[in-house]
C-alpha cells in the first residue's frame, strides 16, 4: 500500500550518521496526496491535543495541559516512566477515552462529537496487552474483524489479512486459535489486527515488549514500512535502541506532562540526561559512551561507530 | 537431604499438542543463585517456568517426562500449597495474575500472606516490605484495576516476594517496566537472592539485567538447551545472534567497533563499562 499524504514537516531536525535517514519519496512524489478520487489513499490527518487533561473516575490524574502536534506522517516514540500518562494519551487518539478538559483535533477538527467506530478509520490502536484486543476463535477472523467494520469484504479483505499476517510472519498460522500462540505471537497478532485496517496513523503501544530479537527486528520493519508509506506512526515504548533507531522524534513525558520532544540526537544528547533521568529513563549506551569519548550525539551503534571513524580518519590524516 | 531444583531428562508436551516443547532439559538452581534463560520466542521458556513451577503438568495438563525434584522432593508427589510456599512463578502476562478480587494494591500484595494463615501483624510488615522492595509504597492505596501496565506488573512482583517463597519463577518480570524501574527490580532480585538465598530462575529477553544479576544463563532453542555456562561468557556468545537473542548493549557495541575494523581499546573498553 502506498500513498498516504500529506508528509512530515521536513524542517524538523534528524538523527545522525544516516541512521534515520529518509528513503521516502519527497510528499509531492507520492500519489494520493491530498486527493479523495477513487484508488487513492486517503490522506494522513494532523494530530493536536490542545491544553488536554484526562483524570481516571477514581479521581487520579493522568495527563495535565497537553499541547502536543504530530503532524501527518510524522514517527514519533513516546517514552516515559511507568504511570507517566504514555497508554492514557495514545487512547485519545481514537476516542477510547475523551478529554476531561482540553481538546483533541484530527485535522482541525475536534474528535469529541465523533464516534469510536468512525475514528477506528483513522486511527488504528495496538494495545499493549494483546488479550484487551483478541477475541476471535481463529487468528484469520482475528484479523479480518477491524477492516470487515470498516466495510471491506471479499477478495480485499482476504488479502489484507494475508499481507498483515505475512508482515508479522504469522501467515502459516491462519487457522490457529489465538490463545495457541504464545504471548509474544498474540502480541504481533494485535499487531497484524491493526495493520490490517490500513489507517493512516498507527499508535503501537509497548509493540516490542515480550519479543526476541528476531520480534524486534519485525516490528522495526513494521514501524519503516508504515512511515515509509507516508503514514503516522505513534508508538510508546520503554526499549531506548528501538526509539533511537526507528523514530524521528521523541516525546517524553512525565507524571502527566510533556518534558521533552525533539529528534532523538536531541533527546538522548547529554544536555537532556539530566530531564531523562529525572524522568526515570536512561539514554542509550552509545549515547552515554559516544559523550564519554567526546564523539558529540551519537544515539545509534551506527552513529557511534560512524563517528569513532570520523576520528579515526582525522588522526590518520 | 540435597536442595534447589534439580531438572533430569526434562521433555513435557502441552495436552492435544503435537509436538514437544521442552525436550530432554537438564537444568539446576542452587538456593542465593540467579540463573538466566533466554531463547528466542517459543523456545520453551515460558514451559519451562510452568514445569520448574509444578503447574506443568499439575494444574494445566500435558505429558511429563523426566525428574523435577525441588529441595530432594519430585514436584508431582507435592501438594499444591507446599508447591506454592518452596517456588513462586511470575508468569509473563503479569495483569492475568492479579487476583482481581481487592480493591488496593496494599490488599492484593496481602492476599497471598492472608492466605498462608499469618498473623496480620506479619502479613503488614510483609506487604510493606514488598512494596518498598520494588519502589511502590506510594501505589498501596491504589485500585489495582487502574494501574498501567508497568505498575501492574511491579504489582504482582511484590505479590509474589510478599510470599517470600523458597525460589522464585520469574517470566520476563521486567517486560512493561521503564528503564529505571527495570533497574531497581533487577536489583531488589540481586539482594534477595544474596540476603535471603533465595534461588532466582528468571526468564528476560534483557540480556543486559542478565548480564547485570546472573551468575548462570541457559540458553534455549526449540525446547532444548542449546548451550549454558557462566553469565559473562554465555552473554557474550556469538551463537547467541543466530538464536534470536539480542546480546547486552556493551556486548553490541563492542561487535559492531571491531567489524567496523576499527581498533579495539582500553579507553573504548572504559566508556562502554
């Protein structure tokens, strides 16, 4: 699938040493941009949440005063302590919960009058615990579930849960039960539940918890390919190599608030250790030794062993 | 009378299953020691916590093969409850162990201690003790249903150590929690393993608490144990990629500078440690 538009703002600031470099075709080069004609993709809508706070009915308070704009086909990690408000504003997103004051927009427009059903077309949600999301008898019917509500039937539909089961190598389990599978596999069956619905914003919460290193790297790809298509993609995640590698902004929140956002060089760079650890988080290994060894911001292993070349080459020369 | 859990010639197959998921594991843990075990996903390590556990086939059915002996004692000729008191598991979908009957986390980390029949006196000073083990005094007043996920799962960690069994079972303990958070659990099981001799079986794909906590690891790979040894070397493994288990972050680093041909130093050596 290809497509989605409009495209992030180019002017914000990358990582290093090409490890984020963006192999997407500039938004103008994309089809569907913009367009609602037949075939096209629908377009990626902006996220604002404007001054929003959401406290629980037992009264505790879980976000206070977010402002916060993503904008259409931006990838960006939230990371945060546990209990910082991270799963509370991601289900803003498509109206699980709704705002106790403030305003939630997609696209300028608030959210709060639109139902559940009709945001799930825009905003598909993974949960970070797959057995909230699964309830099928079989892992094909699974993933059918969200696009057959959105109206898609027959020969499409088949062959969305085909490609989503195939992206999160699950195809040879179609007619499994769900609860067959370990919990790592019923995590990218959530995964693959989402895929399937092709909205333009995708909100993974915690998506490579519980995975090996083989899950991780499917994810990784999962989380390319989506941005690569020009989606939004949004995930919370407490793996700090997963965020510096995969995301091109960072947000960081804290006991309800934002306290951080920006690329991750800027993000885990050691002027912000300071606001990280405060807010229980640790930058990446090749942070903390890249600014042991004077190398400037390198949050990748990439990076770091790019600019430890860099000097290499200096002191040879 | 020997003691730890001793597993010979371990193979277990789920009931209906076709095939096995655990084939012919040898496996000890001594008490005051902390074994890791990584693998990649449904390499057994889960099944593997449920049959140390005695809930495999116990409670959830299946065909056993091979000694589980805890403290001397095959775990098939256990009662429940003595089960429960000498291992405590942690499985790894952590919200499905909370018992759903309490209203405050102070209650729910008490539920197990008032179920072992102690004196309430006791049960408090547990309770308290295990909250503070895992930093989340300030979460006792708490409805456990309204928790996130990595609070839940500290949550149902401090059940489990407020039980202070014998050795504890712990699948992926760590997966939902921050970095910080990881850390102070990890080192809460470093101190009860060394203070209180219990033995630590701790499944986590967070190579660097193994690398951190363990003296042992066993690797697993479709139901066998690959290789195993002390923490450092097995950590350090090259095979390790090619099972699907990501290496501790130093380890990495130091692997990617040599493939790199760059030179390996002391200094690069010292701004990894």
């Amino acid at each position: 699938m290809s497509g989605f538009g409009p495209g992030v703002d180019r002017s914000a600031p990358a990582a290093s040493a090409g490890a984020f470099a963006d192999s997407r075709p500039p938004a103008s080069d994309r089809s569907g941009v913009g367009s609602t004609g037949p075939g096209s993709a629908p377009a990626v809508p902006s996220i604002e949440f404007e001054a929003v706070s959401f406290a629980y009915p037992d009264g505790t308070r879980a976000l206070s005063q977010i402002g916060l704009r993503i904008g259409s086909g931006e990838s960006v990690a939230i990371v945060g302590q546990n209990g910082s408000g991270k799963s509370t504003l991601v289900r803003h997103l498509n109206g699980l919960l709704r705002p106790t004051t403030g305003r939630v927009l997609l696209d300028g427009n608030d959210v709060r009058p639109i139902h559940v059903a009709r945001l799930a077309s825009s905003v598909g949600l993974a949960f970070q615990n797959p057995d909230c999301q699964l309830f099928s008898g079989r892992v094909s019917t699974e993933v059918a579930f969200g696009p057959r509500n959105l109206g898609i039937h027959g020969g499409e539909l088949e062959e969305r849960v085909r490609a989503a089961l195939e992206e999160v190598g699950l195809d040879a389990e179609a007619s499994t039960n769900p609860y067959d599978l370990g919990y790592s596999r019923r995590k990218l069956l959530a995964l693959a539940s989402v895929l399937a619905m092709r909205t333009p914003i995708l909100a993974l919460d915690e998506p490579t918890t519980g995975q090996d290193a083989r899950g991780v790297a499917r994810v990784r790809d999962v989380v390319a390919r989506a941005f690569g298509e020009g989606r939004t993609v949004i995930a919370i995640s407490h793996d700090m190599r997963f965020v510096a590698e995969s995301f091109r902004r960072v947000v960081v929140m804290r006991e309800g608030c934002i306290v951080l956002d920006g690329a991750p060089d800027v993000v885990f760079g050691e002027a912000a250790w300071g606001e990280l650890r405060a807010s229980y988080l640790e930058p990446p290994l090749p942070s903390v030794a890249g600014a042991r060894l004077g190398l400037g911001a390198t949050v990748t292993e990439a990076a770091f062993v790019a600019a430890l070349e860099r000097r290499a080459g200096t002191i040879s020369r | 009378m020997s003691v730890g859990i001793r597993l010979d010639g371990v193979s277990y197959r789920y009931a209906g299953a076709a095939a096995t998921s655990l084939r012919n594991v040898g496996l000890e843990l001594e008490p005051g020691r902390v074994v890791g075990v990584v693998g990649a996903n449904e390499s057994g390590k889960s099944t593997l916590c449920l049959v140390v556990a005695g809930l495999a086939p116990a409670v959830i059915g299946g065909r056993l093969e091979g000694s589980v002996r805890i403290d001397g004692i095959e775990t098939a000729a256990m009662r429940p409850h003595d089960l429960a008191q000498r291992c405590g598991l942690l499985s790894q979908n952590a919200a499905t162990q909370l018992s759903g009957t309490t209203a405050t986390v102070f209650e729910e980390v008490g539920f197990g201690p008032c179920n072992l029949g102690l004196p309430v006196a006791d049960v408090v000073q547990r309770v308290w003790a295990a909250l503070g083990a895992v930093g989340i005094e300030s979460l006792a007043p708490r409805d456990p249903a309204r928790l996130s996920g990595g609070q839940g799962q500290l949550v149902a960690i401090a059940s489990i150590l407020a039980l202070r069994p014998r050795y504890l079972v712990l699948d992926e303990p760590t997966s939902e929690l921050d970095p910080a958070g990881t850390k102070l659990v990890a080192e809460a099981l470093a101190r009860i393993a060394r203070d209180t001799g219990a033995g630590i079986l701790l499944v986590e794909h967070k190579t660097d608490v193994l690398a951190q906590i363990a003296d042992e690891v066993v690797v697993l790979e479709r139901g066998a144990v690959a290789f195993s040894g002390p923490a450092a070397a097995v950590l350090a493994d090259p095979r390790l990629v090619e099972l699907g288990v990501e290496s501790p972050a130093a380890v990495r680093l130091e692997r990617a500078v040599r493939t790199s041909g760059l030179e390996w130093s002391a200094a690069l050596a010292k701004a990894l440690s």
